[in-house]
C-alpha cells in the first residue's frame, strides 16, 4: 500500500492504521505524526477505504476467519513556507510585546534578556531599521512604557537622562524622542498607534493629546477596545491591518476599522490570551508572537497584517522617498 504514496505528493505522511475486527480492540500504529511539529488535526485526511479478508490456509483449505475493516489515514502537510512571524521567549516569558517595541523605523529590544531573544531580532531587522537595546526607567518593560511610530517615540516622565540620550543617539535623525509628563507613566498601555492614527485611553490629559499628534504625526482618538481602557493592551495594529481583543462586537471592529483605516480582526495570541499588545509585537512587514502562539493564530496574523504580501525593502524605500519629499 505504501508504494502508492508517491502518488499522492511530497507532502503526505502516512498517519494512522486502524483495523477494526470482530471481537478485537482496534489496532493504531503512528508512523509520522507531529514530526514536523505541527497540529495534525487540521491537516488529517482519509485517503482509501477498503474491506480486507484475514485467510487462515489449514491442510491446503483456505477459509475467511473474520474480515477487518481497514482506514488509511493520512497527514497532509502544507508545502513548507517561511514564516512572516516569528515565535520567540523573553527568558521564561511569552509576553514578547512587553519587552520589546518595533516600528517601520526601529525596533527596541528591552536590556538584560537572553541573547536568543536580542539576536531573534537582528536577525530579521538588522539589514534594514537599526536594533537598540535599551531600559526605561529602569526596567525592561520598555513595550509598555512607551508609544513610537516611525515619526517618533514618546517616553514617559520617570525615563532618565542616560536612557533619554542614549535613544536619541541610537534612532535615525528624522525620529523624534520626546519625554512627556503624564500621571498615565504605562505609555505603551494607554497609547496604540501606526503611522497615521493612535488610539489612547479617554482618561490623558488634553496637552498628552496635543503631544501625541504633534511628535508622531497622526490623528489622535480617545477609545475602548471591548470596553478596556488600556487601549494599548488590547490590540495592535500596524498601516496594513490590526488585531483586537476577542470579545469587540461587530460594531466596534466597524467603528475601529473606519478610524483606522486598515482591515481588523478580533483574536487572540499566546494560545488564548486577550492581552494582544503584551504578546505581541508588528510593523508593515514582519512580526514577532510569543512562543505560546498556535499554528492557528499566527495564520491569522499573518493574514491580517497582510505579511506574505509585504516586502521590507519596498515600505523602506518609500518610506525614505517620503522623508526626502519632506526634507525638500
């Protein structure tokens, strides 16, 4: 049976042998499954049926002792693709947006974790936005701290002056780094943004408002994600596309889409945590997912931040066209 298989394509395994008998338990051999990591579920296939007779030949007689009702099961596996999202840990943590903030201009990466995290980054970064690593206030949780696009990046009033200069000499020229004083110090949690639009928590005070516009450069709305104020926390979104917090109604993801103006979904991350900010991190062209992330959700990202259609040389090359045009 098996030498048919190369019919069926590079990517069938077989899976699973069931034999059904009369009066007998069913028999399961597992051949290749989770061999490449993957959740079979969604790829399993019955790909041939067939009754098939047990003959038992006694003093040159055949007779049929009991017939057994055969499946053959296959995993189809996708063909192998690169991932636009990456999986990764900060130490033992898979809130990877919590230490770690990326826009179309640069990527912060919060001082102190495993090389593995740092490197995870550069490695897909380095070539085209520079890599910093960096504290706030002290801490590693940069990605709650603060709020940036690729006009600039806002820090909240406790950063010091070491860590405020060390940014400023660390970003391209054109970004702008400022310090605001704001009783809400969690920027990155009351604050969500692409280069065009922010969303914040209604409760900032009306000069954060004026700030927040003038340095990043975008529309300000005061908002709810699913009714949390922690606009930050609850959803993330770049200029191709946004996740929200899993239980925003139909109206709400309208309302927010029409703000936006990129398509939205409500999801989740981590195997199910509502907390998208925290677990994740994403410009217009790649993105990084904590580890926990399922084969399912990062499809969904992937899909709606459009990451397989998205070419980094391309968002970068206009990018800097733009800059040249507002320099001219």
């Amino acid at each position: 049976m098996f030498s048919s298989l190369s019919s069926l394509g590079p990517t069938v395994r077989p899976g699973i042998l069931e034999v059904f008998a009369p009066g007998r338990a069913p028999q399961v051999t597992c051949f290749d499954v989770l061999s490449r990591g993957l959740d079979p579920l969604p790829f399993l296939r019955v790909t041939f049926r067939e009754w098939q007779d047990t003959i038992s030949s006694t003093g040159g007689r055949s007779s049929i002792v009991h017939r057994a009702r055969v499946f053959w099961l296959f995993f189809v596996y996708p063909e192998p693709q690169a991932d636009m999202a990456t999986r990764l840990q900060f130490e033992n943590s898979c809130e990877v947006g919590v230490f770690s903030k990326l826009t179309n201009a640069y990527c912060l990466v919060g001082i102190g974790g495993s090389e593995n995290f740092y490197s995870a980054f550069e490695a897909e970064l380095a070539d085209v936005i520079p890599v910093v690593k960096t504290s706030i206030a002290g801490t590693r949780i940069i990605g709650r701290l603060l709020a940036g696009n690729k006009n600039g990046l806002l820090l909240p009033h406790n950063t010091t002056d070491q860590e405020l200069q060390h940014l400023r000499n660390s970003l391209p020229d054109q970004v702008v780094v400022q310090r605001i004083e704001e009783k809400l110090s969690a920027l990155g949690n009351c604050i969500a943004c692409n280069d065009h639009v922010a969303l914040t928590h209604t409760d900032l005070d009306k000069e954060t408002e004026e700030i927040i516009a003038d340095v990043l450069g975008v529309e300000v709305f005061r908002q709810t994600i699913a009714g949390n104020i922690l606009v930050g926390s609850y959803c993330a979104f770049s200029n191709r596309g946004g996740l929200v917090h899993p239980h925003t109604s139909i109206e709400d993801l309208d309302e927010l889409s029409t703000l936006l103006q990129v398509p939205l979904v409500a999801g989740t991350v981590n195997r199910g945590s509502e907390v998208i900010g925290a677990g994740m991190t994403v410009n217009d062209w790649t993105a990084f997912c904590g580890s926990d992330t399922t084969a399912t959700e990062l499809s969904v990202i992937e899909s709606v931040f459009k990451l397989r259609e998205a070419q980094p040389s391309a968002i970068v090359d206009e990018m800097r066209k733009s800059l040249i045009d507002s320099y001219v």
